[in-house]
C-alpha cells in the first residue's frame, strides 16, 4: 500500500453526512421521552447548526466539551457536531457529586458544558470553581425551548468535516477513580471505527436494524457498544431517556419501533 492510500484510508468521514446524501429519508434517531423522530436528512442538518453553535461559543479543533445529561438525542447531535468541528466530547458521569464533576472538568480543561434540565443546580455549584469552563449551555432534553434548542436555530450550519485522522482523539472519558482521582481515556476516531465494525459481529447488526439505547449515553456500554454502531452503519437509534424495565419491556414490544438489537 502507497503511503497516499494509506493516508486517504486513514481519514475520518462524515457518518451522518455519508447517511444523510444516501438515505435521508432513513430514520437515525428516535427520543422516547419526546415522541421525536429524526431521519438521517434531518440529523444532518441539527448536526450541522450543532456545530455551528459550537463555533459562535468559540469552540476551535482540539477543545472539549462535555455533556451532563441523561440520555437525549441532543447528546448524539452534540458529539457528532464536535467531530465536524475536529472538537472532543467529553462524556460526564451524571451520577457524580459536583466536587467529583468540578474535578473532571478542571482536569480536562473542558470550555464548554451541555447541562441537562435535571443537572441545572449541580452545573450552578460548579461555575465558579471551573473557569475553563467559557459556556454553559443548557437543554431540557426533550426538544423545549432552552439555550441549545435557541443556539441551533441562531447558528450558521456547518456541512464541512474538519479533517481528522484515526489517530486524532474523538472522546475522552473518565474512569471511576476507585483507588484516586478519576483518569481521564483518550478514545481516538480510530478505536471508534475499529469497534464499530467488531460490533458489527453481535446481534446480527445490519442498516435496517433498530437499536435500543437504554444505558447511559456517558459509558462505554451505552455509547460505544450500543448507539455509535448503530449510527456507524446507518441503523436506527432508539433513545430512552433512563432505564426503566416497564418502559424497555414496552419499547421492545411495539411493532412501530421495531427494536431488534439490545445490549
């Protein structure tokens, strides 16, 4: 293999660009707590003014911006926006104490926080203590108005991808700190691509299955096994907004949703 055809085969593409140009009228995401229903073409365009108001907050390739929120199409959009902008997502446990929360943050240096509704007084008690911290941006999960639903209607959309290769950092996310302080993992687009396709392997995963997204959003379990393949290969994710066994037991059962694959 040339030394060209390696770096062309080392570049990160758009995945939602790629679905959104193939199958736009394709479902990507559906949010169970606000009966939200976004198809590939639409995904692509909340994606780009996603990243486009990460850009009005002055968000340049390399910052990190973290996300405190149950699980909500908004975190999906926003991590996909900081790709297309060459940003990492930091994905915050939403389980952890505000001293918990206030170290990660400092330590990453994140400059901007997506807050969820429910998180509103953990993100206030953590202000003064994170001056990295630029914007917090909060959100009610479920489509509402708030700051992020304002910011995408405001921004200019942003289509381009920034260039990136598989060595370039995707996610950074932090592990419990049983024996310290937490430890901050680097997560490269090239672990991401690598996963997805050994993913491919379980539950017998092919474009027209339909995943259930019933674990947290902010671990591995929930993001990198579950709702990134999905997206990956041009599947559909179904977003529950915290586990609730009545509600996965239903979301299972119904025809319209078709679930098929579950972690």
């Amino acid at each position: 293999m040339t030394q060209k055809a390696f770096s062309d085969f080392n570049q990160v593409i758009d995945w939602i660009d790629y679905h959104a140009a193939t199958k736009p009228d394709a479902r990507a995401m559906v949010d169970l707590a606000s009966q939200r229903v976004f198809t590939y073409g639409d995904m692509h365009e909340r994606v780009a003014r996603a990243a486009g108001m990460l850009k009005d907050h002055g968000v340049e390739p390399g910052d990190r911006v973290a996300v405190l929120c149950l699980n909500t199409t908004d975190v999906m959009e926003l991590i996909f926006a900081c790709w297309r902008v060459g940003a990492v997502c930091l994905a915050l446990n939403f389980r952890l104490t505000p001293p918990e929360l206030i170290y990660i943050l400092n330590d990453s240096e994140a400059s901007l926080v997506l807050v969820d509704e429910p998180f509103a007084g953990v993100a206030k008690a953590a202000v003064d203590a994170c001056p990295s911290v630029r914007h917090w941006v909060h959100t009610t999960g479920i489509g509402k108005d708030s700051d992020y639903e304002s910011g995408l209607a405001k921004a200019t959309p942003i289509y381009d991808f920034h260039p990136q290769t598989y060595s370039d950092q995707a996610l950074l996310m932090y592990s419990s700190g049983t024996t310290g302080h937490p430890k901050g993992v680097i997560i490269t687009h090239g672990m991401i691509e690598f996963t997805n396709a050994g993913a491919m392997r379980v539950g017998d995963a092919r474009p027209d299955r339909v995943s259930l997204n019933n674990m947290p959003l902010f671990h591995i379990g929930g993001l990198g096994v579950t709702a990134l393949p999905s997206l990956w290969i041009g599947g559909c994710c179904v977003i529950m907004r915290i586990f609730d066994v009545d509600a996965t037991m239903k979301a299972i059962d119904d025809p319209d949703l078709d679930i098929a694959v579950l972690f």
